[in-house]
C-alpha cells in the first residue's frame, strides 16, 4: 500500500470515528428534551459549521469569495450540499427518530453498493472481487454490531426504509460529488466543505423556517459544541482532503468505523456490555476495511 493510500486511509479512519463519537453527544442531546428535532440540529450543524469553515477560509487567504466568479464550480458545490449532506446528515437522523440508531445505521451503510453500481454504470469500472466481498463482510459486521447479533428483531417501516435508503444514497453523491473537484485542486477542500454545509444548512432553514423551543441549559449547548466540532469541522475536513489520495468505494466503506468508534465509546462512556456479537461483528469490519484497501500482487509469468 502505498503511503499516499495510508494517509488517506488513516484520515477517513479518524473523520469516521469522530462521526461515531459525535453520535454519542447526538443521542445525549435528543435524551435532553423531545422538542430537540432532527431538522433543527441539522440546520445548527450545518450553517454553525459552514460559517465557520469559510470564515477560517478567509483567513488563511483562499478567497472563498471568488468562487461565485466562477458558477460552475458554485453549482457543484450547492449540490454536494444539497444532494450528498443534507441526506447523508438529516435522512439519518430521521430514520433514527421513525426506528432506530442501529437500522439507521444498517441502511446507510448500504452506500458503497450505490457507489459500485455508479462506477459500474457511468464510468464503466466493474467491481473487483474484493470489493463485493469486502462490503459484503463490511455489511454484515455492521450489521451485527447494530443489532447486536438478535437478527430475528430487526424491524423496518417503510418510513424507516425510506429515509434509510436516502440517507445511504447520500453516503455515496457525499463521496462522489466533490471528488473531482477536489482532485484537480481547483478550488480548496476548505471552500467546498464551508460553503456546502453553509448552501446545505440555509436550504434547511428555507425549507422548514419554524424553530422548536429549545431548553437554555448547559448541557444542550455543550453537546451542540460536541456536535460541531468533533462531529462537523474536523471530521469533514478529513473526510474530503481524504479523496485525494483514496478512491470512493474505499471512502464509503471507511463508514464502517463510524459504528464501530460508536459501540467503543458506548462501552467508555456509558459502560456498555459487549456481547460476543459485539466482538464478532467489530473483528469482520475491521478485516473487510483492510481488505479492501490491499492489492495482492499477481505473479508473473515464466517466459518459456
């Protein structure tokens, strides 16, 4: 594996992980007060976060600004708001507030299915073997993990169903939106990201402009601070200056760590038994993770 690949790996690793430990401060944040919605938390996270990120663009002298002179770019970047975070973040959320945390998760992680199916069909690059494999073991540790190993208690409406599959469409127009973009280095991940949650999170506000009563106490601002910096401003980053040295497939089936960094502060935080599913499911995501990131080379022929 080269070096380029292992950076790329090790900062979509870390982005995953603070996505899953952010989950933990989103949970707690829900538990505060049932007029905490989803829509709201997404509208604070995305516009928070956007402005902070353009701002900080600014500064260290990327001239944000600029990039409505050049409207092509400005179109692709409002649509990887639009169309890969505001599913990939309120979807989510949504099919955690119909089922639950661990269906939401099951059905998102179907992303690197709709990624393979893309490349497979637009760009004409079929899967490799270990790529099906590998998001197949990836799946059902996932899947294990989530449900912790009970498979016959998995239910599912359809507006679970619906919004699950949504959220896991946007894990992959997430992925494949700015990838181009950000390979070609024509504008810089900090722009895209700022202005992609900020174009995102104001379409929200557009969309659904009435506000909930939130409770003014501690601890829901230090979980909305969690939230936004753990959660938001760091892992996004990593996230996308991660495209430039990794392909999609293996972006999105990075998302495995993201339970898995979940069930791991789980058991930290809030003292979580493991069950020996558990263990199962986090030793198959974490073989089909580095399986699909190493190529085994192929013998060379003898000449006769």
């Amino acid at each position: 594996m080269s070096n380029k690949k292992v950076l790329g790996t090790a900062m979509i690793i870390t982005a995953c992980t603070f996505w899953g430990i952010s989950g933990l401060f989103a949970k707690a944040l829900f538990n505060v007060s049932s007029s905490i919605t989803s829509m709201w938390l997404t509208q604070v996270r995305m516009v928070s976060a956007g402005i902070i990120l353009v701002l900080l663009s600014q500064i260290r002298g990327e001239h944000p600004f600029q990039i409505f002179k050049d409207l092509h770019s400005a179109w692709i970047i409002f649509a990887y708001g639009v169309f890969g975070l505001v599913p990939v973040q309120y979807a989510y959320f949504m099919a955690v507030q119909y089922g639950n945390a661990s269906i939401a998760t099951i059905l998102q992680f179907i992303g690197p299915f709709f990624i393979i199916a893309y490349q497979a069909v637009f760009r004409h690059l079929p899967p490799r073997r270990i790529e099906i494999i590998s998001a197949i073991i990836a799946f059902l540790g996932v899947f294990i993990i989530a449900t912790h190993g009970q498979f016959n208690h998995l239910a599912m409406t359809l507006s679970v169903l619906i919004w699950g599959l949504i959220s896991a469409i946007g894990v992959a127009t997430n992925t494949l939106i700015p990838q181009n973009m950000l390979r070609k280095g024509r504008v810089p991940s900090l722009i895209i990201t700022g202005w992609g949650l900020l174009f995102a999170g104001l379409t929200l506000v557009l969309i659904h402009p009435s506000q909930p009563h939130i409770p003014n106490v501690p601890s829901v601002w230090l979980y909305v601070l969690g939230i936004l910096v753990i959660g938001t401003l760091i892992p996004f980053q990593l996230a996308n200056n991660s495209l430039k040295y990794i392909d999609a497939t293996t972006f999105s089936l990075m998302d495995a760590f993201e339970p898995l960094s979940a069930t791991i502060g789980s058991v930290l935080i809030f003292h979580l038994q493991m069950t020996g599913a558990d263990i199962l499911g986090s030793i198959l995501v974490i073989v089909a993770v580095l399986a699909i990131n190493i190529r085994i080379p192929q013998k060379k022929l003898k000449s006769s």
